[in-house]
C-alpha cells in the first residue's frame, strides 16, 4: 500500500478538467495577474460523467500528443488512472514529466493550473474528480462485518484528509468478505466482466461491469463480493 503517495508537489501534478477563467488567465483576490493556462495542444476527448453535490466526475482520455484541460483553479482534484504513459505536466511552478498506471492517484490542489500532455504510450484513460466543498456523508457500521476497504488484494495509492482512492481485481476462487460501505465513492471499471454479490441473508445476484463505466454509489450497502465473468478491475475513490 502506499500511504499519502498520490500527495505530491504541483509541479509533478496532472492535468483535468478546468475552468474557463483558469484556461485564459485573469486576476487573483489581490487583483494581480493570474498564471495564464499552458497553450493547449490537439483537443482532448472529456466528458462530464457524475455532477451531483459532492463531485463533478470527468472522463479524459488522451492519445499521444493530445493534451488535457487545466485544473480547477477554486477545486481540489483527483485523478485517478485506469490506463497510463507518460505525461508531461506543465502548471505554474514549471514541466514535469511521469510515466502513470493502472491504479495510479494523484491530488491536485486548487490552483495548481495544471495540464498534461501524453507524450508515450497509451492512450491514457483517467477518471478526473472535482472535489466541491460539502462534506461528503459518512456512516458509521452497525454491523459486525469489516468496512468495505481495505480488503485482501486491494491497494491503496492516496490517502489525505479528503479522500482514500484504492485499485482492486476481483479474481476467481478470492472472494471478499461480507462487508459494510460506510463511505460515498466514485469507481471507474477497466474491464468488461461481471461480479457476484450476497447480501448477510443468502441473496445472490450478479451484475455485469463495463469498460470504462464511471459510476457513484452512497453508503449502507452490506455484502460480500466474488468474481463472476471476464476480467474485473476498478479504481476507487472513497470521499471522507
């Protein structure tokens, strides 16, 4: 696991979705100049998947040398890979360069005004998350069954004071346990597949998972979990 990895300096920060004032440039509260947004490069395939009260949820894929939007300049964000390469990432404090995976977390501070451009391999397939301001709603556990995550097999790639984002498979012949959700999430499935669920009375069903698919769940459901068809892997992001 990797504890708080995905927190790093604005400089090696990716590029998502942004404002218009962010990509043009403006003033800040004290009236100077903002940092105006890096020119952009080819066009980048975004769309706007979840805009509910606690997230606006976007789905990037870039292709080599397309180049994404800017980050929110009055957001946190998260990005989170479902398939990576190299990018170069240009924001106010200068250019870096990171090759990203399956499963890979980054936070972005607001302000950072950061893009990214995919310079190799690829295409970079990302599910970009606009954190807003209201507290996300939390559960407690009224069961006597573990919390959803963590989990055998899971790894977890960011944790700060917002948000805990993790990358599982469901494998055949490993199961996960029964398990209560306590927190909103945002997951993004890489394959197509499907995954078998009981609920605590004995009740089976199994519900297919598409490539691709962005998705929000709330809090309260109480299961266990097992592969059921395909290859299944997701990223999550659990908000706190």
């Amino acid at each position: 696991m990797h504890h708080f990895a995905g927190t790093i300096a604005a400089a090696a920060l990716l590029g998502l979705g942004a404002t218009a004032h962010a990509q043009s440039g403006g003033t800040d509260q004290a009236g100077a100049p903002s940092p105006a947004a890096p020119s952009p490069a080819a066009p980048s395939p975004a769309a706007k998947v979840i805009d509910n009260d606690q997230v606006t949820v976007w789905d990037i894929t870039l292709k080599p040398g397309q180049q994404g939007p800017v980050t929110p300049k009055d957001q946190d964000a998260v990005i989170l890979y479902l398939e990576g390469g190299t990018l170069e990432s240009e924001g106010v404090t200068g250019k870096s360069t990171a090759t990203r995976r399956f499963g890979d977390a980054v936070f972005v501070p607001k302000g950072s005004n950061i893009r990214e451009k995919l310079t190799e391999g690829g295409p970079a397939h990302e599910v970009v998350v606009w954190l807003k301001d209201k507290k996300p709603r939390t559960i407690a556990n009224p069961t006597k069954y573990p919390t959803a995550w963590p989990r055998p097999g899971a790894v977890k790639s960011l944790e700060n004071d917002r948000v805990i984002a993790w990358h599982y498979s469901w494998i055949e012949g490993r199961p996960a346990p029964m398990h209560f959700h306590i927190h909103q999430q945002v997951i993004g499935e890489r394959y197509d597949g499907a995954i078998k669920t009981v609920t605590e009375d004995g009740k089976t069903s199994q519900r297919p998972v598409e490539a691709g698919h962005i998705g929000f769940t709330e809090p309260g459901a109480l299961h266990s979990e097992a592969w059921g068809a395909g290859k299944v892997s997701a990223v999550i992001l659990e908000l706190k």
